[in-house]
C-alpha cells in the first residue's frame, strides 16, 4: 500500500515503537450534489487514495500527533477546552471528543498520518481523516460503537471543531465504501444499498482546476440555510414536505411568493437535482450511461447558475468536455473549486484529456491535473 513504509518508519523515528495502521479513503460522486444535508439521495464510492495514519496508545492523557505531509506536531488534552491550535489537529481533537459524546473513552495516543488524496479537490480529505481516526479509535479502544454513529461523529467534527455544516455524504462514503460498488444513500434515513458501478465501454477521470476549494468560511453554509428556509415554507403547506429534495416542482413553485429570489433559485436546484439523480440511477440500472451523463451536465449547470457554486475554471473544464463529446461531466463536490467527474467513452478519453490540458493550459498558464477513478474499500486496519 502507497505511503505504508513512511508511515511506519516516521511512526517509530517519533516515538520509537510500532503501532498498528488504518486506512480510510477520499470519495467521487457521481450525481446528487448539495441532496445530502438536503433530505435526499446521493451516490458516490469510495476511492483507492486516502488517508493513512498510525496510532497506538501512550500510557498518559494527551495525544501526541504529528502530520508527515505538513512536516508539523501538535500535542494536546482530550477535554473541551483542549482544542488545538493547529487547524489539521482539530480534525483529530473533534473525532476524539465526538466519540466521548457517545460514550467512546479514548485514552492518550501518539499517531502520525499522510494522505493522497489531493487536497482541496472535492474528494473529501477532510473527511478521510476524521473517518480513518474515528475508525481506528473505536477499533482500538473497543468503544463498539457502529459504523452509522462513526460517520456521524466525522459529520459533526465538522460541525462543532471545523465550522462546516456538511452532510453525511462523504463520511459514509468513507466508512462504507466498497470495491466496485457505488453507494445509493437515502440521506434522510442512512438506508443505503451497494450498486455494481461497471460502466462498460467507458472511462471515469476527475480533471482537477487546481483552483483550491475551501469549505470553511465558504457559502457552503449559507446555501444550506437558504434550503432550509424554503423547506420550512413548503412544509408549511404539504407536512409531507421535510426537506427541500423531498419536495417535487409543483411544491416548490406554490412558495414561490413566500421566499427571497435567491433562495427560491437554491431550492430550484436542489428539487431538480433530486430528480436528476432518479433519472440517473434508473438509467444506469439499465447500463445506459447516456442519460447518466446528460444528468451530470444538468449538474453542473445547476450548480453553476442557480447554486452558485462553480466558477470560471470549472465551467471551463465541463465546456470543453462537452465539445469533445464527453457523455458526462461536471463540478464534483461541495463546489468553489476542485475537479470535474468526467464519464467518458474510451475512444474518446485521450483526445479529451489532450484537449482539456492544452486548452487549460493556453487559458489558465497551467494543465488541469489527471486522476483515473478507481472504486475501492472503505476504511480498514491494514496492520
Ligand atoms: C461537501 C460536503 C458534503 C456534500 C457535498 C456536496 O463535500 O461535505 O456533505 O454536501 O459537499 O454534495
């Protein structure tokens, strides 16, 4: 496994012993953007890159942690008012008192970790890292807390240390993941099934823009709350009504009056993503990848126009997918930068990517970055 043998030796320099390694990996999504904390469905898989750490435990009551890709240590208390100063070490801290709330009793620890996934490109490195922790401690202070309740302590990790109001998409994803299996995940209830994901014919690439994504701080929160407020209207009117994926058009557009422009324009795209992410699933039951990838376009552009939360790299890239007959493409993720999710056929896919980076590059002074989807587990001990 990459990054195995750094992990390990780094783990022993620092604290001159062995502990035992986890995995957890980043996700795509193929469609259902902005449903998850919207009551709806999303489907995404868990990929071969992540985050892998080493952890065992130190006999006191601090943890001794130290991050191999940012070359930086942090050490601390595992109270509330322990919080670290560093922003990587919250992610740890806030699993750690998430899994207290839950009656999950860590004692003191020393890890180290490193990831692959890139970060800020959509694929939920954040959330590989505070799943990979939630996981191993649980494992290893045998909390016997279930897989659902540890996605949720990564959910509000980010939540209550990180300031991001996220839904349970990339967690679970994280959690659950498995080889060659997308994930169908009801987020309203975290009924999921596992569906085969073999897009025979074709190929799935994430162009990264390399434009940096940030959630934090970012209007992740405000387009959250401006679905809730036209939820709350519609439920006024049909009880049925919880939240914004639930509702259909009819629904949406008898609040219309009740709600600001902007807010209607959000809501918009979230009904419509429901419905695209139906159309979509159907269709790829029946191998027909595409009306996937016109669903996928209806992504991005919604996301674009009425979300609000591409940008100008990001339309770039889907622009030039579509003029080289790409069957799908689109933002993948909370948005604001990152990659696009390519669904592609595999005649097509070396004239696309050479098309894609000379024109980003004549465009933007540098090519897009390149990675291949591979589907893989979701978290695990590998020793
Ligand atoms: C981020 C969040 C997820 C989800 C996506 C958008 O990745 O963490 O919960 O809302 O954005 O689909």
């Amino acid at each position: 496994m990459k990054n195995l043998e750094i992990v390990r030796s780094t783990f022993k320099e620092k604290f001159g012993t062995d502990g035992s390694v986890y995995f957890s990996p980043g996700r795509i999504n193929l469609i259902g953007e902005h449903t998850d904390y919207n009551g709806g469905f999303v489907l995404p898989g868990a990929v071969d890159k992540g985050m892998l750490i080493e952890l065992k435990p130190n006999g006191t009551d601090k943890i001794r942690a130290y991050s191999i890709d940012l070359k930086e240590s942090s050490e601390f208390g595992m109270n509330e008012e322990d919080r670290p100063a560093e922003g990587w070490a919250r992610y740890i801290f806030g699993v750690v008192r998430e899994l207290a709330k839950r009656d999950g009793k860590a004692e003191g620890f020393d890890t180290v970790f490193t990831g692959d996934v890139p970060l800020g490109a959509g694929m939920s490195s954040s959330a590989a890292l505070e799943s990979a922790y939630a996981y191993a401690l649980n494992d290893i202070f045998k909390m016997n807390i279930d897989k659902k309740q540890l996605v949720k302590v990564g959910q509000m990790t980010e939540h209550n240390y990180v300031g991001v109001n996220c839904g349970i998409m990339d967690q679970f994803a994280s959690i659950f993941g498995k080889e060659g299996h997308l994930i169908k995940l009801d987020c309203s209830n975290m009924e999921f099934e596992y569906v085969p994901f073999e897009p025979k014919g074709y190929k799935v690439v994430l162009l990264d823009s390399v434009v940096k994504h940030a959630l934090v701080g970012s209007p992740y929160n405000e387009r959250r709350l401006s679905c809730e407020r036209v939820a709350k209207e519609v439920n006024k009117k049909y009880p049925e009504v919880e939240h914004m994926c639930q509702a259909n058009f009819d629904q949406l557009n008898a609040v219309k009056e009740l709600v600001s422009a902007e807010d209607f324009m959000r809501a918009e795209y979230a009904v419509g993503e429901a419905e695209r992410l139906r159309t979509a699933c159907d269709a790829m039951t029946k191998g027909d990848f595409e009306t996937v990838g016109k669903m996928m376009y209806g992504t991005h552009w919604g996301m674009s126009k009425l979300y609000e939360v591409s940008c100008e790299e990001l339309d770039f890239l889907a622009t030039v997918a579509e003029e080289a007959g790409v069957t799908g493409s689109r933002i993948m993720g909370g948005g604001f930068g990152g990659c696009t999710i390519n669904v592609v056929k595999e005649d097509l896919y070396d004239g696309f990517i050479a098309k894609a980076k000379k024109e980003y590059s004549a465009k933007y002074g540098h090519e897009p970055k390149v990675y291949d989807v591979v589907i893989g587990e979701g978290s695990r001990k590998i020793c």
